[in-house]
C-alpha cells in the first residue's frame, strides 16, 4: 500500500511539473532554432567576403 501511495504521489507531482517542462522544452528549441540562424548567416557573411574558389574541389 505504501508503495502505491508513494507511485501516486510521485505521479501527482509530475503531472504537477509538466507546464515547466513544456515551457523549458519550447525555450530549448527556441534557442536552437536562433543558433542555426546565426550559424547560416555567418556562413552567408563568410562567403561574401571570400573570393570563389577555383580548382576541381569547391
């Protein structure tokens, strides 16, 4: 019984916590979506200010 009880308890509470781990989730991939985004744009700015490589490999 005991057992029980604690299980139930132990599901309240994360049943409790949920709103903050979707909220955490969505900043996370909020996050990732801004990284990418500086990650393309530095690339764009990167091959702006070089010259095109000639040869047989890009």
């Amino acid at each position: 019984m005991e057992a029980e009880a604690k299980k139930i308890k132990d599901f309240s509470k994360d049943l409790d916590s949920l709103p903050d781990i979707i909220d955490e989730i969505s900043r996370e991939d909020e996050e990732k979506k801004k990284r990418h985004l500086r990650c393309v744009t530095a690339e764009q700015e990167r091959l702006k200010s070089c010259p095109p490589r000639l040869g047989r490999h890009k």
